[in-house]
C-alpha cells in the first residue's frame, strides 16, 4: 500500500525524531544541573531550552502547511520534497546553531522564514483557487 503523504510522514517524522531528541537532551541537562521545574534556569541550559522551544514553536505550523498542500494534491512531489526537506534542515541548522553559538541558527531562522512563506503562498493561491 502507497502513503497517500509520503512527503508529510517522511518529514514530519524527521521533525519529530529531532524534537524528541532536543527534548531528551533538555532533560538530561536539567538533571545534571538538578534544575527541575519552577526552578531558576541555570545560564547553560538557555540555548538548548530555546533550540526546543523553538522547535516546538516552527514544527507544528511547517508540517501542517505541508500536510495541507499534500492533501489538496498539490502538482510537484518533487516540490512538496524540497519545501519539506528544506524546511526539516532550517530546524535542524537553527537548533545546531543555538548549540553551537554561530550563525546556523540565523541561517535556519530565515530558511524555516522562507518556507512557512512559501508554503503559505501556495497554500494560499490553491485555496482561493478552488
């Protein structure tokens, strides 16, 4: 049996492989620090809470735009792979960025900017098109 999504499962799994794994990474450094939750947040944990929440924030709205355009049979799998894949390394490069305190992070910002525009156009043009 052929995935009616296949763009939308392959990139929202990848997403959410990531988040998972930023999310965990959060945990463990909470632990180490014994930092639960209502406590102050020591300094080394902000970059890697905001790599997640970040995440969290961006994921939801990319995938579900993807979701959207690949449910409406927009034309171009190749397309629907490129907005997806693109959108999928902008998370991946905004998180490493914050970890690492370079620019990946302003380039992963403005590559997920770039596809939520882009994906919200054609979304947008399909639907007042129908």
């Amino acid at each position: 049996m052929t995935a009616a999504i296949p763009a939308t499962l392959l990139y929202g799994g990848l997403c959410a492989l990531l988040l998972a794994a930023l999310g965990l990474n959060v945990s463990r450094l909470r632990g180490v620090a014994k930092a639960g939750a209502g406590a102050p947040l020591p300094p080394e944990l902000v970059r890697p809470v905001r790599a997640h929440g970040n995440s969290a924030e961006w994921m939801p709205v990319g995938l579900l735009l993807l979701l959207a355009l690949e449910l409406s049979g927009a034309p171009g799998r190749f397309a629907l792979h490129l907005m997806g894949g693109t959108f999928f390394l902008a998370r991946l490069f905004h998180a490493a960025g914050l970890y690492g305190r370079n620019r990946l992070s302003v380039a992963g910002a403005g590559l997920t900017y770039l596809m939520i525009l882009v994906m919200g156009g054609w979304a947008t043009v399909l639907g007042l098109s129908r």
